[in-house]
C-alpha cells in the first residue's frame, strides 16, 4: 500500500503538528520526505512516522547531539 503521509517525531512529539504533515498522492514505491529543523542545545531523538491507507510504520531512531554556538 502506498505511503499516504509522513510526519517528523521529535523527541516522541510531532514537529509542529499537522502543519509540518508531508503527504503524497497516488505514489506507488519509494518516497522521500525532508525538513529543516533547529533544536535546541542537548541530545535529541528523531523518527519519521509514516502512514498508508491501512497501516503505520516508524523509521529507525536517529540520535543527534546540538550545541549551542
């Protein structure tokens, strides 16, 4: 089934609610999705929640460190 919408989990919270949803139409195989993001200073948690007509699936956690410059 194809990928319906993509969603940014930051820390276990979606980043910026439904206004940061990436959604894609009658896209059969691979899809991409990217954001552009600032964190604050410390570790962070990032997954990408993404969801067809009949399931949903979440990426592996990706682990980031930001410093303050």
């Amino acid at each position: 089934h194809p990928i319906k919408t993509m969603r940014l989990i930051v820390d276990g919270r979606p980043w910026k609610g439904i206004q940061e949803v990436r959604k894609f139409e009658d896209q059969n195989g691979e899809v991409e999705a990217s954001w552009q993001i600032e964190l604050q200073p410390g570790a962070h948690q990032l997954v990408v929640l993404a969801d067809s007509a009949v399931s949903r699936g979440l990426s592996s956690v990706v682990e980031v460190a930001s410093s303050s410059l």
